[in-house]
C-alpha cells in the first residue's frame, strides 16, 4: 500500500492570509531551469522551509528536480515545471474554516476548488503549495512530499 489517504471534514486552521499562487515560465533558451516567484517566510515558517529543502527528494513521480530562477530555498521544480512546490505561502484565501482537507500520510492537504492542479498543505508552521500538472497523478506526488514535510515542517 503506497499511501494513506483520510479525508477529514471541517478542517480547524489557525492562520490567516492570501493565496499566493506560482507563475511557472521556462526561461527562455534554457529548458532545465524553471522561473517560479519564491514567496518570503519569516520566522520559523522560513527555518521550516530551509529545513525541508534539504530534504526534498530528487526524483518526485519520475522526475528529476532542476534550478529555479531566481534561486531559493523556499521553491522547488521537478521536470520543467510539471511539479512545483512553494514553502512558506499565505494561507490559501478560498480556504473556509470548514474547508476539507485531505490527509496523504500524516499531512493535510486542501485542494483549491478554483484551481484543481493546486494543493496546500495545512495545519504546518509553513503552509507548504504544489502545483501538479495534469500529466501526473496528484496522490502519488504528493505521497513522495508528504514524509519530508511531515518531518521538517512542525504542525502549527
């Protein structure tokens, strides 16, 4: 059995923000290097983030992750774009507190209703967004995501 999946009706979250969402463009003349706006963490959220890049796997639903520009520990890019993860994000704005989350091994995930490919997760010191395109099946990447985040991102 590969994955855990629970899905838990109403979530109970904690922080407040805005939905910050990642603007995937090839840069132009080099495929394996990926522009994704990094987002700012503070505090423990941005010590969460550096934490988890450090353990992010290499290979995510078969592919390798590749650069980003501009560089930084709060994103990370597999393939050219096809899976993107953003550390330190608002919390999602279309979130309710009676949203549901579902939870893939031990962390909650919220799906944006506006945006299918988009997930969140939730209930961390960091609110950790993946991007999924529809080429991958979203349980199996976020499978692959869910143990380094369940270790390096604390429930907040």
């Amino acid at each position: 059995m590969r994955a855990m999946i629970v899905v838990a009706r109403p979530a109970v979250l904690l922080t407040a923000g805005l939905l910050a969402t990642a603007l995937l463009t090839t840069v132009a003349g080099c495929s394996s290097t990926v522009r994704v706006e990094p987002p700012r963490p503070t505090g423990d959220a941005a010590a969460a983030c550096r934490a988890l890049d450090a353990a992010l796997p290499r290979t995510v639903d078969g592919l390798d992750r590749v650069a980003t520009e501009p560089p930084s520990p709060y994103v990370a890019v597999w393939g050219e774009g096809e899976i993107a993860l953003r550390c330190g994000v608002d919390r999602p704005a279309t979130m309710a507190p009676t949203a549901e989350v579902s939870d893939i091994n031990g962390v909650g995930w919220f799906q944006d209703p506006r945006v299918p490919t988009l997930f969140t997760a939730v209930n961390r010191v960091a609110y950790v967004e993946v991007t999924v395109s529809r080429a991958h099946a979203p349980g199996d990447v976020l499978v692959d995501l869910a143990t380094p985040i369940k270790a390096k991102v604390p429930e907040g």
